[in-house]
C-alpha cells in the first residue's frame, strides 16, 4: 500500500483526505520520515509494521549512524536541486534522526526551516501542522514559499531555521539562582546532547515572548530520556555484561532458563541479538529491584531463573550500595512528571521554572554517582578489557564503545582475536558503535575465520552497520 495511505498518524488525520490529495497533485517534494524505511516517498509501497521511531527503537540508532539518514537525504536534495526543505515532524525523535546542522554544511545552497505550532509540540502538535499543509502551506504560491524567512509567522505555525522554537526576543538574563546542570561531566557524547539540548531549549523559551501553552512538556521529556540513557549506558550495560558472563553458553543462551519469563525489564537488556536490545524505562528502573526480588520468589521456579534474578539484585547491591537508593528515588520522580507531560495533562514553561531545583538536585546526583564515583577512567577501563576477570572485560569493552578514541579501537581490534567468545561478540558490537571504518579489514579478517556462530553474527552486523565492503 503507499505509504501516503498506510500511515494514519496524527498528521495525517490532520491533512486529510482531501489535503493528502493537494500534497499528491502540488508539485512538492515529499519525503516521509519513517522507523522502519528511513525516508519514504508518499506513493512507495510500504508494508504494515509497528516501528516507532524513538530511543527504544534500535532503528533509531542505525539511522543515526554516520549521519545514514542525513546522508540519505542530502543525495535527494543534490539530485533534485532543492533549495528549501520544510520539515513537519514535530516529534523530537523524528527531528533528531538528521542532523540538520551537518546538512546545511554539507549543502551550502539550502535553506532548511522547521514548521513549529504555537500552542504545542511534539505528538501534540502533530494534527495542527497536518492541518495547516492541508488549508494553509498548500495555497501559497512559490513566491510567498521563497519569502518566509526565520521567524516568520503564519497563522498558528512558526517557521524556524532552528530545530526548536526560538522567536525574536530580547535576550533578558537568566536568573542569579539559575543553576548548572553538569552534563560537562558525561563522558557519554549521546547523554550529553539530550542533556545539552533540553538546557538549550529552556534556555530560549524562557527568553522568548511567545511560549507555547504546554512549553515545559518538551523539556520534561527532554531531561527524562537524558535519565533514561545515563542509566541504560550506566547501569543495564554493566547488568548485561555480568549476566552474560556468568550465564552465557556458547549459543549466547541462559541454559536452562526460558527467556520469556524473565522480568520485562530484564528481558529488555539480555536479548542475545543487539539490535532488540532496548532502554529500560523510568517507571521500570523505579521497580527493577522490587520486581527482581518477587521473581526470584516465586514457588516453582527453576533453580536457574531464581539464580539469574537473586544474582542481578545482589549485583546491583554490590556495585551501587546504598547509591542506588536516590537513583530510584530520581526515577520516581521524573517517571511521575513524564507521564504527565507524555499523556495525560500539559506543563507550561512557568510550571517547569517552579521545580527546576528540584530537577537540577535529582539529575547532577544521578550525574555525580554515575559519572564520577561509580565511573572508571579511561585507563581503568582499557586496563581491564585487556586483563580483568571476565566480567570486568565485557563491561570496559562495552564502555568503550562509547568513548572512542585510536587507543579504543586498537584495544577492541586485538579483543576480536580473544580466546573468550564473549569476549571476540562484545568487541565486535562495540566497533559498530564507534563508527570508524578502521576495523572493517579487521572484522572481515575475523569473520572469515570466526567458528562460534553467535560471534560471527555480530561480526556481520558490525560490519553492516559501518559499511565495510
């Protein structure tokens, strides 16, 4: 079916049917940013799917990988001798997925500008852009199209050359009791930019005249996926690193235990294949302990699965201790706020301002104890992929994967050769990340000798994800 008929979105029920039938006939270039495709023209066939594109999807990364989708949509702008793009996505994963500002450095000529609602963003504003290229950008003629420029207003709709609304204002000073929220202090260049941009969003909100009505819901989201990552990098990454290396065969399975009666939150995290791997959500790290407890008590569990879930709580003792109480504590919190702001109500700018101390205590304390007292410096960390105990070397592998660096990629190069097959699956999997294309002769070299198939998957799938040929 086209996608112009298979999707039926927010947007799309705004544009309607007889909007989708202007868009058809309007002369426009139309791409649809999809989870599954990537980008999509409005008559190529798709299939039906659920793939949301959002930080819980895997998708999400690979299209962000090397910039695949910016690149992708650069070559279309070349080809079709483009001058302008109008982006309609409203949602900030979809937004995020290209990189706009590499765009406009890549391709000097356009001129690229975000259409933003008023009154809302994200899902919520999604129907009334729908609605407005149905009545409204669909009957301007090309010259009114080549006069908008950065700011300029037309009916309820802002058209921005910058990925979130930023009106014309004076500059008025922040407060004396603004606060700092240390991001500067994540390694993690991924937690730093959601982190970063949630800051930078509040920042000209607050300066701008004409904030939308539910203005503080994207911050509030912005700071909670920012939790999200911190935790997923930082903790699930080193829960997934002792799991398997207590508990993995060589097929990359728990023996003796039936995967789908783990915890959900579990099950997020221990996928064999990586690309099922997902972020364990707030509400679920607020209750991850709780839930690992009721399991591993059940009546007739299989010794295994109750060693599996008592070994993942005292682990998460172990190497937190009492820290892990004001982690949950911070879940709490923002888990709370998000549901609000995703679903059931709305915040304005003012009502965020309100708990800023409060968001700024919880996030530099999850920040502190992640980043500093429960973090391993960069040598610690090479140290122990060359030469812990086997925990210790998947968990700096992993870790690595995310910091980068010449020493990084040697270090992940020589691990591929390991005698340990976890060892030679998680250096593989940590390359893709990197996305250098330095290994490739390397993770080629290793796949056509490879004999744990598991390991040879993961070797595959690094080298599609970094394009080696």
């Amino acid at each position: 079916m086209p996608a112009i008929e298979r999707y039926d979105g927010d947007f799309y029920t705004g544009l309607g049917e007889d909007g989708k039938e202007r868009l058809l006939a309007s002369g426009y270039h139309i791409l649809i940013v999809s989870g599954l495709y990537g980008l999509v023209c409005p008559l190529e066939p798709v299939q039906m799917y659920d793939c949301i594109l959002d930080e819980h999807n895997p998708n999400f990364e690979i299209w962000k990988l090397g910039g695949c989708l910016t690149r992708v949509l650069a070559d279309y702008i070349r080809k079709n001798t483009i001058r302008r793009v109008f982006e309609f996505t409203s949602i900030d994963d979809y937004r995020n997925v290209i990189d706009w500002e590499s765009l406009k450095i890549t391709i000097s000529s356009v001129e690229v500008f975000h259409c933003l609602y008023k009154h809302a963003d994200g899902q919520k504003g999604l129907r009334s852009l729908g609605k407005f290229v149905g009545d409204t950008f669909l009957d301007l003629s090309e010259d009114q199209v080549f006069r908008i420029q950065p700011g300029t207003e037309c009916g309820d709709v802002i058209f921005s050359d910058r990925c979130f609304r930023a009106d014309k204002a004076e500059k008025r000073p922040l407060p004396e009791d603004w606060g700092v929220l240390h991001y500067d202090t994540i390694l993690d260049e991924d937690v730093r930019v959601q982190l970063a941009y949630a800051e930078d969003l509040l920042v000209t909100l607050y300066r701008s005249p004409k904030a939308y009505a539910d203005a503080g819901s994207s911050i509030w989201l912005g700071y909670a996926k920012g939790l999200e990552k911190m935790l997923h990098y930082e903790v699930a990454r080193r829960l997934r690193a002792y799991i398997f290396s207590k508990y993995a065969n060589e097929t990359w399975r728990f023996e003796g235990c039936i995967f789908r009666d783990l915890p959900k939150q579990l099950k997020k995290i221990l996928w064999a294949e990586e690309e099922k791997v997902k972020q364990i959500n707030l509400g679920e790290w607020e209750y991850l302990r709780e839930n690992l407890q009721r399991g591993a008590s059940e009546p007739f569990v299989p010794d295994v699965f109750a060693d599996i879930l008592t070994d993942a709580l005292a682990f998460i003792d172990r190497e937190f201790g009492a820290d892990y109480d004001p982690i949950e504590t911070v879940c709490e919190y923002f888990s709370g706020h998000r549901g609000k702001a995703t679903h059931t109500g709305t915040y304005t700018l003012e009502d965020l301002l309100k708990e800023r101390k409060t968001i700024l205590m919880h996030l530099n304390t999850v920040i502190g104890l992640l980043y500093t007292k429960h973090r391993k410096d960069h040598s610690s960390l090479l140290t122990d992929a060359r030469s812990g105990d086997r925990y210790e070397r998947l968990d700096a592998i992993l870790a690595l994967g995310r910091t980068g660096g010449h020493d990084v990629v040697e270090q992940l190069v020589d691990a591929l050769s390991d005698p340990d097959f976890l060892v030679r699956g998680f250096a593989a999997v940590s390359l893709s990340k990197l996305g250098t294309r330095r290994a490739c002769k390397y993770l080629m070299d290793r796949h056509g000798i490879e004999t744990n198939w598991e390991v040879k998957n993961r070797i595959r799938y690094a080298c599609e994800q970094l394009g080696c040929t």
